[in-house]
C-alpha cells in the first residue's frame, strides 16, 4: 500500500514528462487500459492517470487527437450509467 500512496503522490508534471515519447503501440496500449479502467474505477479520470502514472493533460489531448479513443470513451460512459459492465478484453498480440 505504501508504494501505491507514494506512486499517487507524483505530480502531473512529473508523469507528462516522463510520458511524453511513448512510442505508437505504447500509447494504443495506455489508452486500451483506460477503456478498461473506465467502468472499473466508475469514470475517475484522476485515478486512472494516476494509477497509470500519466498526466490528466495527456488523456485529454489524446482524447481531443483521438476521435476513435473519444468513441471509445463515451461508449463506456453509456454503458456505466446503463449498468453494463461487460468485461472488455485486451488484444495486444
């Protein structure tokens, strides 16, 4: 539990920076696992990133880049005021 507390204390500043060269399939992946995350932690953008360790301000440039990741978004919104919390697999081969 510790070490979750301290990785929650970095700045965003600090997870931007250290998150700003991620390659193309690195980034798909981060924002497969926000998909993900999205019903689990019930829309929480802040936790998310930062059990991510990822800057809101990167979510919300990906998201404002990203129409399909936007899509993508707004269908889990839908689906957690529905109450459909279908599991959605990761496929990353």
């Amino acid at each position: 539990m510790e070490t979750i507390d301290l990785i929650y204390k970095e700045t965003d500043k600090e997870a931007m920076y250290r998150n700003t060269n991620l390659s193309k399939e690195s980034t798909e992946k981060f924002k497969d696992l926000i998909i993900f995350l999205y019903v689990v932690d019930e829309g929480n953008i802040s936790k998310i990133c930062k059990g991510l360790l990822i800057s809101r301000s990167l979510y919300y440039s990906w998201l404002k880049s990203d129409p399909d990741f936007k899509n993508r978004i707004e269908q889990r919104k839908v689906d957690l005021i529905n109450k459909d919390y279908r599991v959605i697999e990761l496929d990353w081969s």
